[in-house]
C-alpha cells in the first residue's frame, strides 16, 4: 500500500530468512518501498507492483483522508488481483507473501498476509463501524493460507490492542517481531538521533519542525558535549553526511547496516511511533520519544500505549517541544531487548514443506 517504508524495511528479515531456505525471492513493490528493497538486495529480480497512489493531506485526518479515497482504493484492490494473475502466467510462481496487499491470494498458489493490525482501530466520530470493519478485515485475511502477524501472543506483546483486542483470524500465527537489525555493542557516536520516516507532506511538516528547534538546541548546549544527527528518511538521496552545525549533522538515508549501527551508537532516538520503528526499538533496546503521525489512529495508539506503560515518552507533533521532550524523556524506561526467535523460521520451513508437496 506504500504506507511508507517501515512495510517494506519489516519484510527485509523475512526475505533474509526466504533466502537462507534456497527460495528464488521476486520482489513486487513501488514508489520508495522498493527503492528501499532494491538497495538492500540489488541481486535479486524485482517488478513493479503499482502501490494505491493515496495522498495525504496535511489539514485532514489521515483516516478521513483514507476515507475520502476509498473508491480508489478498492479499484486498486481489484486491479492487484487481476496484476497478480498476470504475473502468475509469466513467473510461474508458487507463493506470495503479502504485506498489507489484500488483494494478493490465489487458491491456485501459496499465500499469506503479514499484518500487525487484526484489530483495526477508527478514531472516535466513525467508532460505530469499527466492528464491522474489522469482520471485513477478518474475511479478507482469511482469503490466505496463513496469517503472519509479527509480535509475541500474551501479555507480553508491542502491538496492543492493534492484535490482541478482537478474535485473531483462524489462519493466524505469530510469528515474533521483524527487523532487520541486530543487537551488538557498539560505541556511542551521538547523544541524539532523529529518524523521519512516513508519508508526505507529514514527513517534511515534521521535518521543519524538529530542524527548527535542532538548530536552536545546537546553538544553547556546549558542542564537546552534544552530539546530534538527523536522518531525513528521503531514499531517492544519497548517504553522505553533511555537517550542519559543528555538533549537528544531516543525512537523507542509510541503508540497513549503517542504519543499525548509528541507532546502537546513539543515547536517545527521536521517531515516529509506527509499528516497524517499535520493533526496531524492542531488537536494539533503545530509548525514544515518539511522535505520532497527525490523525494516524495507529500511531496515535502506539504512542499512548507506550507511554501509559512507561516506557517511551511522546508528544503530538502540533505542540513538540524539544526541550521539554528531553527532559520528561528521562523518566521512561524505554523497551528491553527483543531478541530474535526461531518463529520466523518455522513458519517458512512450513511453507517451503507444503510447496514441496504441491509440487
């Protein structure tokens, strides 16, 4: 759907793991999602899979703006499945895994449908049809063979009421947190990083909010002792750091590994709170202030989630202060390490198992 790139950045570990089971991988996405994959796995084929074109606006809700699209979207719903019989005429291909593509299944092949949301949530003037969607939601990711949802069952969990709130679908497994960083020691290069991330124009609006009060920050604290960088999330840029003030750096994007490194080399990362940033912070055990998304139920409820517990301190993009942030951001514990589980591998040690048999 081109949320944004953490969709994409959640499937680089399941690829890994596809890979190590001697799968021959196609990558199918758009926009900066697969520009994303593209340079995390150049070797491997790819096509493009047209994402839902959705716009965001910078005045309406994001669900009212999703609302407002839906005809469009459900067009593209239609179009994916009719894409998808295409391409299994010309690849020959036995599976598909699916992140949030709810039009993605065949009964002829092999599905299944990665989701962290079996619970959809609405904001509160469209409430009353929150059930309702969710029946629907059920009914179309029972339409795969499996369900993967990336967190752990119980009370122990990252996502909430996000999937533990209604009946998960029959087809559902959990399968563990995905990210593709690994934890390691690593020695502290910045006091602070910024990582932006998400759909335009949000991603630029937050951007000149944090640049502005960054700026102000670098200038009234002593530069021997504060280090600051500022990731733009922008993939189409280069990976060049340039030096903004003496203690303040800026760069457009990092590629996996970098990336890893630099948040295990850094105190206190300022982000989004979407899913797949929650779960990069859970593997490499960070501290974090959170900021959620403007009318992004999802986030909204990630982020009150988490601070509620204790553990990550946030504040709404329309009143961030920085100062503020960082001082309050001390009393929050920030997640324990989340360390990898042999689940991702089981479950595609079953697929690959039953496409042995089919075939």
């Amino acid at each position: 759907m081109n949320w944004g790139l953490g969709h994409a950045a959640r499937v680089v570990p399941v690829i890994h793991e596809l890979i190590k089971h001697d799968v021959e991988v196609i990558i199918a996405a758009d926009g900066r999602s697969l520009e994303l994959l593209r340079k995390e796995f150049s070797e491997l084929k790819w096509i493009r899979l047209p994402g839902y074109d959705i716009h965001y606006s910078k005045n309406k809700s994001f669900m009212k703006s999703i609302m407002l699209q839906l005809p469009m979207i459900l067009r593209s719903f239609f179009a994916e499945k009719k894409w998808l019989q295409e391409i299994m005429r010309k690849e020959k291909i036995d599976a598909v895994i699916s992140d949030n593509r709810y039009g993605l299944y065949s009964k002829k092949i092999y599905t299944v449908f990665i989701t962290h949301q079996t619970g959809i949530m609405l904001p509160r003037p469209i409430k009353c049809v929150e059930r309702m969607l969710n029946e629907v939601n059920h009914y179309l990711i029972r339409k795969f063979n499996e369900c993967w949802i990336p967190d752990f069952e119980g009370e122990n969990n990252l996502s909430g009421d996000l999937s533990h709130r209604y009946f998960v679908p029959p087809n559902a497994v959990f399968i563990g947190p995905l990210s593709r960083f690994s934890w390691h020691e690593e020695k502290k290069q910045f006091d602070l990083l910024v990582l932006l991330s998400g759909p335009e124009p949000q991603r630029t609006v937050l951007e000149k909010i944090l640049m502005k009060q960054l700026l102000i920050l670098t200038c009234s604290v002593p530069k021997m002792n504060f280090k600051l960088l500022m990731v733009r999330g922008v993939p189409e840029g280069i990976e060049e750091m340039i030096q903004v003030e003496e203690n303040f750096f800026l760069v457009d994007f990092l590629g996996g590994e970098k990336l890893n490194t630099i948040m295990l080399a850094s105190d206190l990362i300022i982000s989004r709170s979407g899913y797949s940033t929650i779960m990069d912070l859970a593997t490499l055990a960070k501290k974090a202030i959170l900021i959620p998304t403007p009318g992004q139920t999802e986030q909204e409820y990630l982020a009150y989630y988490f601070k509620e517990r204790k553990i990550f301190y946030s504040e709404k993009q329309a009143n961030f202060n920085l100062k503020r942030a960082l001082v309050e951001s001390e009393k929050y514990s920030g997640l324990r390490p989340h360390f990898k589980t042999e689940r991702l591998k089981d479950v595609v040690d079953k697929m690959c198992t039953v496409l042995s048999f089919r075939i």
